[in-house]
C-alpha cells in the first residue's frame, strides 16, 4: 500500500518570523530581568516620614499578633474535658470532668473510648 506524501505546507519565511518573534521575546525578557532589582532596598532611598510609618505598621502588627496568641491560650485554658460514661445496657452512669474527680477518671480509665463530639468524649464500660 503507498502511502500519501505529507507536505509541509508552512514556508521558510513563516518559520524564519516565528523564530526571530522567540528570540526578539527572550531578548525582551532577558533585559527586563537585569533591570529589576526585587527584594534590593539599598539603593531605595525613604524619607523620614515612610520610615515612622513602616515601623508604626509593624509594631501594630505585632501588638495583634501576641494579642490574638494570648487569647488562643486563653481559650485553650478555659476549655473543659467533658466525658460521658455508659454502661453496657447504654444507660448514663457517670458524667463530668475527669481532672476534677478521682472516681471518675478511674471509671475513664477502664472504659472504652466511643468517640467525641462538642468538647465531649463518650465512653462506654464493658463486662
């Protein structure tokens, strides 16, 4: 079976311009790179009231940013371990804070843990 001969319809001088549009890109890139200096502040020169406001701003930030630390510990501190204990037929029989009360801790300690939900931990005691 002979098989159809592809030409290459495209012409010397569309591969010429497309070559010539890549390189005359590259050269564009190349030079605009050299000219940008990021992250180069030495040669920037700020004036006294720029400076007072830089360091205005980052102090704030900082303010906030130990303020909204110290009310996470806060909230983590205040959070209270609540567990439910049921017995083997399902019924409640104990509930509380176990940190707070030694019977009930032992009661966590020999029961299985079921699962948790809204600051909540469920146990179940078995046979």
């Amino acid at each position: 079976m002979n098989s159809p001969i592809v030409k290459n319809n495209r012409s010397p001088k569309v591969k010429n311009v497309s070559a010539l549009i890549a390189v005359l890109l590259a050269a564009v890139t190349l030079f605009q790179a050299g000219n940008l200096k990021s992250n180069d502040l030495s040669n920037t020169k700020m004036s006294i009231l720029e400076a007072e406001l830089i360091a205005e701003v980052e102090q704030f930030y900082a303010e906030e940013e130990l303020a909204l630390e110290e009310e996470i510990y806060l909230e983590m501190e205040e959070e209270v371990e609540e567990v439910n204990i049921f017995d083997n037929e399902n019924n409640l029989i104990a509930t509380g804070n176990p940190s707070d009360d030694n019977e009930l801790r032992k009661l966590v300690n020999k029961a299985d843990y079921l699962s948790e939900f809204a600051n909540k931990k469920y146990y179940r005691l078995s046979k």
